[in-house]
C-alpha cells in the first residue's frame, strides 16, 4: 500500500510540473485563436516528454548521478557551463512567470494589485524552498494541483458544446491570412513549454534526493507514462475551454484574468474561484521547480553539498543559489510585467536550448558505464533521435517566429 501511495504521489509531482504559467499560456492561447488546432503539438509534446523523463529517472536510479553529474563528469566541466547557463537563463524567466502566476491568483482570490502581492508569492515559495521537506514539495503542490481537473468539469457541464464544426479544427485549423507565424510560434511555444528540461533535472535530482535505486525502475516507467499523460489532458482541456468560451467571443487569451474567464463563463463565480485555485497550485509547482532545479544544476556542476532535505548549515552554497535565484526572478518579474508574456518568452527561449539541454541524454543513455544493461535500445534511440532532430527545428524557428508573429 505504501508503495502505491509513493507511485501516485509521483504521478501528481510530474502532473504539477506539466503545466505551469507557460504552458498554460500556450494552451490557453492556442486554444482562443485556433480552437483544437494545435492539440496535436501537445501530444508530441507530451510523447517527448514521458521518453525523456523516463530515461532521465532510469539514469538516476541505475548509476546514481543526477542528469546534470553525468553531463559535467561525462562531457567535462567546460562543456557542461553551456546547459547550466542556457538553463540558468530560461529558469530564471519560467521563475518569474511563475511567480506573477501564484501572485495573480491571489489576486482573483482576494482582489488585490497582483503587482502588490508578489512580494508573497515570492515569500512562499522561499519558505517552502528553505524549510520543508522534499516530500512536502513534491506531494503538496501536486494535490492542490488535483483542481485541474475540475477544467473537464467546465467542458462538459458549461453551456457551449464541442461541437463538429470545433472537432473539424483538429484537421483543419482555421488560419487566417497572416496568422501563419503566430500558429507556427505557438506550436514551437507548446514544444517549449512542455519539454522542459528544468523537469528532467529536477526529475532526476528528486530521484537522487529519494535515494532510488534498479528496484525503482518500474515506479520510475510508471510514473513517467501515466503522470506525463496525466498532465497532457489538463493542458488539452485548456486547449478546449479556451476554444470553446474564448474564441467565440474573440477574446485572445493574453492576460491570466482573460484566462480565468474560460471557467467563469462555464461555472461562473464557482469556476473563477476553481481557476485561481489551480492556477495558484499548477504556478506554485513550477515555481518550486525551475527554483530547485537551476539550484541542483549549480551545486552538482560545482560539485557543492546539496539537498532539500538538508538544514542549511549542511548545504550553504545550495541555499545560497536558491535565494539568488528567487532575487533574480522577483526582480525580472517586476520589470516585466504581465506574467504571461513572460510565460511566452520563457517558452520561446527554452524552445531555442532544446538541443543543448537535451543532445547530452543521446550518448549518456547508451554508455554501458553509467547504465549497464539497461542503456536505450534501437526503438528509443531512433525516438530520441527524432525529438532531438525535431529540438533542432524548433530552435531554428522560434525566436525569428516571436518576431514575425509580434511576440
């Protein structure tokens, strides 16, 4: 029983992981401007992403070192400033988003300037980094982030329908003169958004903090198939409320209020409140995430004690990171602006360090040294070639694209 309970808390850190500010800022835009035509970039998001967390778990639990120690030891400390700079960048704006999401859900709780309110949101999430226990991280954001599914509710009990004309924009979106960039920017946005490697970092260096071992390999497969698919059908039903109630009232999805209003039109003053409780969870999550992971990158590259559930004394320069990672990020969160903006340059940029966050787990996972018998057979390698070649692409066309599209 014991061990059904730590698989299905799992399952809901990898949920809660999925869709935070960015994702929900591409799903909810793709959804209000091309109704389900983008829906096909979320399952190749999310194909990518249940292959890719599984290998980076299977590499923790077989030879004990963390995704960022294998890179640093395998390809060399010179090589490995590369990703930790690049993901470093990317965190700290994901970071932000994050923190302008959970201080935007507090305010449709309570009515309060958002812009006044993220001096708190900055303030949980540090309390939660500095003082609570790994599992508290990893299980309680993640149950808060159960609200999600209540998005369903608002798809099947609201008073619009998915209907066959909606159901035709699978195939055939609607795309308008001009619009080209912005559909294509969206789905390398999407891409972005979900592959994150700040997930498989901290996937990995949770692996290490729970001390798993080959005896986990299957709670690792598990985990990484139902919890990663878990997480695409929140996305997807973003993808369908703001098809359903956004678009038609030709609203763009470019603000979180905007957003709220895919529940509020459904539910009303109930499904505003459902919003912005999950809105506070799924950003709380991602928040805990993009913070801890640029924190395990940095001591594990620097060869630094780290450790959530370590006191501080025990691991200063991991704390240390921690702090000035969330200084950083408050501070680019409020000469920003609107968190979803963020959200979408987040995106955009880590969709264009796909391939250097990504292109090390081709070799680490055939190295017999670090694997042994369990290194990638022929079928996941041809896939992991096709998402690195499809990472490639992505990063080709996406920053060109937040400038033809007009960001």
């Amino acid at each position: 029983m014991k061990k059904i309970l730590t698989v299905a808390l799992g399952i809901l850190t990898a949920t809660g992981g999925f869709i935070d500010a960015g994702a929900i800022a591409t799903s909810a835009a793709a959804g209000a401007q091309f109704g389900l035509g983008l829906v096909w970039a979320m399952l190749l998001a999310t194909f990518a992403v249940i292959l890719l967390v599984e290998m980076s778990g299977r590499l923790a639990a077989v030879s004990g070192k963390t995704y960022a120690d294998a890179i640093r030891e395998r390809f060399g400390f010179r090589f490995y400033l590369v990703p930790l700079t690049s993901e470093s960048i990317a965190n700290t704006l994901l970071l932000a988003a994050d923190l302008g999401g959970i201080a935007v859900a507090l305010s449709l709780l309570t009515g309060i300037s958002w812009h006044l309110l993220l001096p708190v949101a900055t303030l949980i999430v540090f309390a939660m980094v500095w003082r609570a226990p790994f599992k508290l991280i990893e299980n309680g954001p993640s149950l808060l982030g159960l609200l999600t599914l209540t998005f369903w509710i608002g798809i099947f009990v609201g008073p619009n329908k998915v209907d066959e004309e909606l159901l035709s924009t699978l195939t055939r979106p609607a795309i308008d003169s001009g619009e080209l960039a912005t559909y294509l920017f969206l789905a390398a946005g999407i891409l972005g958004a979900i592959i994150s490697p700040y997930l498989m970092f901290f996937y990995s260096s949770g692996a290490g903090e729970e001390r798993w071992s080959r005896r986990s390999l299957g709670e690792n497969r598990f985990t990484a198939v139902i919890g990663m698919t878990f997480g695409s059908t929140t996305a997807i039903a973003l993808i369908m409320l703001a098809a359903l109630y956004l678009a038609p009232n030709e609203i763009l999805g470019v603000t979180l209020p905007e957003i709220g209003l895919t529940m509020a039109q459904p539910l009303g003053k109930i499904g505003a409140t459902l919003f912005a409780s999950a809105l506070f969870a799924t950003c709380l999550g991602g928040a805990l995430e993009a913070s801890l992971s640029t924190s395990y990158n940095v001591s594990q590259g620097f060869g630094w004690e780290w450790g959530e559930d370590k006191a501080p004394a025990e691991a200063p320069r991991f704390n240390l990171a921690l702090i000035v990672m969330l200084l950083l990020a408050t501070g680019v969160a409020v000469v920003g602006g609107d968190p979803l903006a963020l959200a979408l340059i987040g995106s955009a940029f880590t969709a264009l360090i796909l391939p250097i966050s990504l292109s090390p787990f081709l070799v680490l996972m055939n190295d017999p040294a670090y694997l042994g018998d369990r290194v990638n057979g022929r079928l996941s390698n041809f896939a992991l070639i096709g998402i690195l070649a499809i990472a490639f692409v992505v990063a080709v066309v996406s920053m060109p694209l937040l400038i033809l599209s007009g960001g």
